[in-house]
C-alpha cells in the first residue's frame, strides 16, 4: 500500500512515523523547508488531560501514555510535569468531565499553597490537573524527524483527484497515483480538501503569542484562565526564565483580513496590557510566536473522507500528537474514517 500524507506538522510526522513502523510505503509531503514550521513552530506548548468533555480527557490519556512511548523510544523527557491550572467559568464544567474520565484533579481556593501562579490576583477558585506540564516540542520534532527520516520531501501539493482506486495527487515534484492520501496540511487543508468535496472549517485567524522574562527559578504551572471579564489566556514557561502567554483577542482585530502586522500589534498591545496588570513578569517581549489558526475551534479534531482521501481539521492538536498518529495510520490503511466519540470509547 502507498499513502501519501499532505503536511509535515507535528500530525503528519506523527502519521508518517506510526505508518512506516507499520511497514508501509508513505511520502509526507511538505511545502515549506523544514518540518513542524507553522502551526507545529516554536519549542514549548501546553499538556493538559483537563477538558470540556470526558471524551476529550480520555483521549489526553491515551495521548499522553503515548508521549511517554516516544520518550522511551528516544530517550529523552517530552513533558516537564509541574500541573496546568484552569481558571475562570468552565472550572465546574471541566471538573466534572476529569471526573467522569477517572483523572486526578483538584478544586482548591485561588489563594491555596498549591498553586504557583503569575497572578498578581489570585483567581476565585481554581481546578488543578497534576498530569498537566510543558511540552518540549524541540524534543518531539528532533524524535519525529529521526523516526521519519527518508519520507518527508520538500514539496508543494497543488491538487488532488479522487480515483477509483485511490487518488491522484499533483505536486511540485510532478504527478503520482497513492493508495490513500492524508490531509494533515493544517491551515493548507482546508483549500486542498474542498478540490474533492469536503469541506473543513476554511476560515483562518491570525494569533500571536509572547514570551517575557522571568526569574528561572520561578516554577509556576500551566495556567488556562477564562475569565468571565478581560482577556482569556493560555500561559506557560517556554524555557529557564521565559513565559509565554497568548490571549483571545477580540476576533475582529485577528480576523484573516485585518492582516498579520494589523493583528500582531494588536495582539501585542492586549497582552502586554494585561502582563502590566495581572502578572508578575517584567512586561517587555523577547519572543513572539506567529501561527495561522482556524477560528472557532476550540479542543478537539474532527476526521473528514471522501474515498482514499482523509482529511483532518482540529486546534490544539499538538497534545494529541501520538494518538493521532495511531489512530490516523489506521484510518489511512484500513479506509476508516473514526469519529472521537467511538475514539473514546476504544
Ligand atoms: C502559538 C501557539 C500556541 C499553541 N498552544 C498549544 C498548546 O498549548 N497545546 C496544544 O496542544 N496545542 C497548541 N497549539 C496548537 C498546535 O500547535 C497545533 O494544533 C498543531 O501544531 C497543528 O499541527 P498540524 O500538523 O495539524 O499543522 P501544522 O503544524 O501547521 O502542519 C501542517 C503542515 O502542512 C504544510 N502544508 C500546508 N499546505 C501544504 C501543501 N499544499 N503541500 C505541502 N505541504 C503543505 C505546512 O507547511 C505545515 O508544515 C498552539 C499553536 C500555536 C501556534
């Protein structure tokens, strides 16, 4: 069997890795010049089991024995633990779902010894996830593109063409007959999905998000704070003596037309606002960190297919990565398409 998986983000190269440990012949096709460079960039992102729902926590659970599969295979610690802690209205909500899925978790008071925040406000109440940590995609992508060395060439996927045998796809490298194809293409899904009639959330946003410095003795947690007023954010350190923080801007201002320099100096001047306000960093940028996104996605992914064509859309995928990989290798060679609640359940 030959699959061709379209994007060398973090769930192409996972895909790739679990299909050549299977023995199959895939080529991961990518446009840019080196993998994991857009939605996959930088080198720190957040773990978290915590979730909206109990399907979600569980398969955070499979992700993360999965994370420590590829520790074991390279040697090398993915996740630095230290917990996430959610704040704001959902904490009752997602409580209930770590619950329901059987996860250690904890409601405690926003001024209790157990959290290590940046506040300079204590939130009201707080949900703690111990299983919560950094993780460092520096790690991830050097065991990825060890693991799939030799299948990911620099090409532009321009067109795809469903076949009833498989589906054709054409390139910058030319034309070729796969199998299955797999769309893990990120922000360049959604265009190429539509040439054969699925259709992904074709929307895009820009987002930015900002390291400041801080003290590297500091050992503050992942901290997920949605407040019922002012800007929820996503915060956590990104190397000894960085914090990064990103921040829901008001859509308009990253809306795809405002343009990257319109949203990025918003997004600047909201996240440095609120730094000055509520946290005990020095509020001076060392380090943004720029990515298309797919508005109106929260957690979660969704798996489209229209004959040998699977395609996947989804945000904040990175923490799902090896499950991802597992479940979409299956998907390619057995032409399934798995919904997440049957995922769940499994
Ligand atoms: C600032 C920021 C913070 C984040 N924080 C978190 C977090 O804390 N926790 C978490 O789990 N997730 C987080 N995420 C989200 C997570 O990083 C992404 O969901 C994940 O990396 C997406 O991976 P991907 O492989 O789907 O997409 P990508 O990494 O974008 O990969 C898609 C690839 O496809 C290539 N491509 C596109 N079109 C074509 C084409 N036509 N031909 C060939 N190649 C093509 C692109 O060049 C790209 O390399 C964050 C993202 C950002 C940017």
């Amino acid at each position: 069997m030959r699959v061709a998986v379209v994007g060398a983000g973090v769930v192409g190269l996972s895909t790739t890795a679990e299909l050549l440990r299977r023995g199959v012949d895939v080529v991961c096709h990518e446009r840019a010049g080196g993998p994991m460079a857009q939605r996959s960039a930088g080198s720190s992102r957040i773990f978290r089991l915590a979730h909206p729902t109990p399907d979600l926590v569980r398969l955070a659970q499979a992700a993360r024995e999965g994370f420590g599969r590829w520790e074991q295979a390279s040697h090398t610690a993915m996740i630095a633990p230290g917990g996430c802690v959610i704040s704001g209205d959902q904490v009752p909500g997602w409580a209930a779902a770590m619950a329901a899925a059987g996860a250690a978790h904890e409601i405690v008071d926003g001024r209790s010894g157990r959290l290590r925040l940046p506040a300079r406000r204590p939130p009201s109440a707080a949900l703690v996830d111990p299983s919560g940590g950094v993780i460092d995609v520096d790690a991830v992508r050097a065991h990825l593109i060890e693991v799939t060395s030799g299948a990911v060439v620099q090409d532009h996927v321009y067109a795809l063409e469903d076949t009833p045998t498989g589906a054709t796809v054409w390139s910058s490298a030319g034309t070729a007959r796969f199998d299955a194809v797999l769309l893990t293409a990120g922000a360049g899904t959604s265009p190429l999905a539509a040439q054969v009639g699925i259709y992904t959330p074709p929307a895009l946003a820009h987002h930015v998000r900002f390291t400041f410095p801080v003290d590297p003795a500091v050992s503050w947690q992942c901290w997920i704070d949605k407040p019922s007023a002012g800007l929820a954010t996503y915060q956590h350190r990104s190397g000894p003596g960085r914090w990064a923080v990103g921040g829901s801007i008001d859509p308009g201002q990253v809306a795809w037309e405002a343009g990257r320099d319109a949203a990025t100096a918003a997004s600047r001047d909201a996240v440095l606002r609120y730094a000055r306000e509520h946290l005990a960093v020095e509020p001076r940028v060392v380090d943004t960190l720029y990515c298309v996104t797919t508005p109106g996605l929260a957690d979660g992914f969704e798996f489209r297919r229209h004959g040998a064509i699977l395609a996947v859309s989804g945000e904040n995928l990175f923490k799902f990565a090896p499950l991802l990989g597992e479940v979409l290798a299956e998907a390619c060679t057995g032409g399934s398409t798995p919904a997440v609640a049957d995922l769940a359940r499994r």
